[in-house]
C-alpha cells in the first residue's frame, strides 16, 4: 500500500461521508467490461465542477490492493447488480492512481515535473515489489514490465487530471512532448496488453491532436462532445436532481432554471454536480460557478477579435444557438484559429452545450449565462457589452410575444 502504487480507500470513504453523495458506482460495470479488451483504455474528459476526481478515487478504492473496500461499496449499485466482476475485481488488482495537479505543484520547476512523477513512482515501485527493477531504471514503464516479468502481476493505471500540463504549461512545447511519450510508452507499446490490464484517465480536455490524429489513437474517449454511454455519468441526472429538491425542500423546476442544460436531446437533463451541491447545502440557488473558476479565462476567449465572434455570442445571449466545426480543435489552449475552435473549447470547459444532432452551441443555464455577462462586462468588447444590455430587453420581448420588439432588437444588436 502505498501514495500511488495501491493507494488506500481513503480518499473515497472521505467522499462518502457527505450526506448528499450521488452514487455514479455504476461506472465501475462499464470499467469492468472494458477490462482486458481492445476497449480497455479510457479517457473521459469533462469540465471542472463535474466530478472527475471523486470518480478516480472510487475506481481506486475499488480496484486497489491496497484496500479493503467491500464495506464501502456493499450499499451502493454496483454491489446490487448481481455482477459476478462486482467480486472477481474488488480489490484485486494492482493499481497505479497519481494526481498530474499535484506532481505540477510539488516539482521545483514545471519543467522537472515529469522526471520527479517518474522517480517517485519507481521508488515506490521498488519499495513494494522488491528485487524486481534494476537500479539504474528511469522510465517507468520499463519498471512497471520489470515488475510483470518478475512477478506476473499487471496493472491498472488511473490518471487524474491527465491534462494540467498541456493547461499549465501552453507553450512549453518540449515538456509536452516528455509526457505525450511517456504516455505513449505506457499506452501505445507493443507489450501494453501484457504489462496492463485497463487505464482510466480524466481530464478537462480530450487528447492532443497532432495534425488530424490523436497522441494516444488506442484510448476510447468520452467527452462534452461525444459522451457516449458515460453521458449519465458526466453529471447528475433529472432524476438525482429530482430527488435531492424533494429531500431538501428546494424548487425542482428552479434547479433546471439554474445548472441544467447538458445534453438536453440525449439523455433528458444533465445539471452540473457542485452548483447542485451547493445549491442543497446553502438552501439557495444563486451563481456557484465563480466559486470554483474564474470568469478571467472566459473573458480571454472572448476578447479574441475573430470574424462572426460577436454576432455568434450576441445570438447566443438572446437564447439562439450556434452551429459549429468542432472538427479543427487541436484538444489544446493556445492552438485556436477561430470562432469554431473556441466553442469548442467552451464546450469543454462547461461554458456552452453542445447538441450532436444539429452541431450547435448555446448556454446551457442561467449559473452560466451570468459568467457570459461578467466577463463581457469587464472585457476589451464594449459593443458585447451594449449586446447584452440589449439581449436583457430582447429575452422579456420574447417572453411577451413581442414580434415586432423582437425584430427591431435583432436588427439593431447584428449592426452594432
């Protein structure tokens, strides 16, 4: 048992104690079917806010060898599923679990962060699999195929906030390129299957682009765009949200009003976890978003002066949508060419909602539509800024069915 090679439950029993836990214990069916298949890397990337850590702490607690978890997951739905990989994979495997944010925040230099997240994890390899690396090993992976030739052993390996680095260092292109291969040596090598028996990596963006083609092609990825069959497990659903106004007496219909907006054509509703949370705990809805991020990196994306930029976000303030090309997005921060690609990266950052079926943006609440107005507010656009005085007036036109209100509106804002 160790920080990362078969850390302890601890971390998800914490996550339990809350009163208000949703219980997503059903991502664990899906992980255990992927095991040991062509289908058994996964990269589910969404925005801040939703989840993403508590899912990487239960799929450790449940895996790990180095917990004893049964206790912990015998009143949740997995355990009711009558799944006999419930039992064949509880606390079964080697588990190799670190946190990119926090191996960023103890190097001494950024640039040191992959060659310290390397060293760490081997020593506590050494230290759990004794006399089975060579000393002189560096790479990680060759340590991890050591420790499988000595012992048979294989591993699953979770990676949380698999993407800080390309988000804390955008132009250090070299450093990128250290961890995309040591990505690239654990996930894209010939002895992959042997060494590894599943990996779950979470983050805000979906995997680099080089050109056309992902860094990592063998991950299955799910994401704001394409959730897939995890799309329930991106955030709370109708029904979570539904039940947690009835337990604490708040308005359902407000909630919506509120944090819902996600996938509306999918799955019914998708609402954002930590605004629903802290709606219940303070008994009041209002804006949490700035709480958890600021609105200063939606201002800068903003600001960016490109063609249709304006028009785009005036139609999407007055409550219109936006058809897209996501196709162009590089899954990066700083390789933005246009008004599609920083949709895209709005999508991903939780700030618009993306419909599959029409590929058109919107705002997905009134939580988020209020960050719109804040950073335009305090950008370098004072014609968004005199646009969202107007889309004020434009929404209570057409609330009162105001046609002709409602044109003169539209007419005046385009032409600002």
């Amino acid at each position: 048992m160790g920080f990362y090679v078969n850390p302890p439950a601890d971390a998800f029993k914490a996550i339990l104690r809350s009163k208000t836990y949703i219980d997503k214990s059903g991502l664990i069916a899906y992980m255990n079917q992927v095991l040991e298949t062509s289908r058994m890397l996964t990269c589910f990337s969404r925005p801040r806010r939703f989840g993403k850590s508590f899912a990487a702490k239960m799929l450790a607690a449940y895996y790990s060898r180095g917990a004893d978890s049964r206790e912990l997951f015998e009143d949740l739905e997995i355990a009711g599923m009558k799944d006999a990989q419930f039992e064949e994979n509880l606390n079964r495997h080697d588990v190799l679990f670190f946190d990119m944010t926090s191996f960023i925040s103890m190097a001494d230099s950024i640039n040191d962060t992959i060659r310290d997240l390397q060293s760490d994890i081997i020593h506590e390899l050494k230290e759990i699999f004794p006399n089975c690396i060579n000393e002189n090993i560096k790479s990680l992976f060759k340590a991890l195929m050591q420790v499988h030739a000595k012992t048979g052993r294989k591993f699953f390996i979770i990676i949380d906030e698999w993407d800080a680095l390309f988000r804390e260092a955008q132009e250090n292109e070299e450093l990128q390129k250290e961890y995309i291969q040591l990505l690239r040596s654990m996930f894209k090598s010939s002895q992959t299957s042997q060494v590894i028996i599943g990996a779950y990596m979470t983050g805000i963006l979906p995997i680099k682009k080089y050109g056309t083609q992902s860094a990592l092609t063998d991950f299955k990825e799910y994401t704001m765009l394409e959730p897939g069959v995890l799309t329930s497990f991106i955030g709370f659903t109708d029904e979570e949200v539904r039940n947690l106004c009835a337990e604490y007496n708040l308005e359902f219909d407000s909630a919506r009003k509120w944090y819902d907006g996600y996938f509306p054509n999918k799955t019914g509703h998708i609402y954002c976890p930590n605004s629903i949370m802290e709606a219940v705990s303070n008994h009041r809805f209002g804006d949490y978003w700035t709480k958890t991020e600021t609105y200063e990196s939606l201002k800068t994306y903003i600001d960016m002066n490109y063609d249709g930029l304006k028009d785009a976000i005036v139609d999407l303030l007055g409550e219109k949508r936006c058809r897209i090309d996501t196709g162009t997005f590089q899954n990066d921060m700083t390789s933005l060419s246009g008004k599609d690609d920083i949709f895209t990266l709005l999508v991903h950052l939780g700030y618009l909602a993306y419909d599959m079926e029409t590929e058109e943006v919107f705002i997905p609440n009134e939580e988020v539509r209020n960050e719109f107005i804040r950073a335009i507010r305090e950008g370098r656009r004072p014609e968004l800024a005199k646009a969202v005085r107007m889309s004020d007036k434009l929404l209570e036109a057409t609330l009162c069915s105001d046609e002709t209100t409602v044109a003169r509106i539209l007419e005046d804002t385009h032409e600002t």
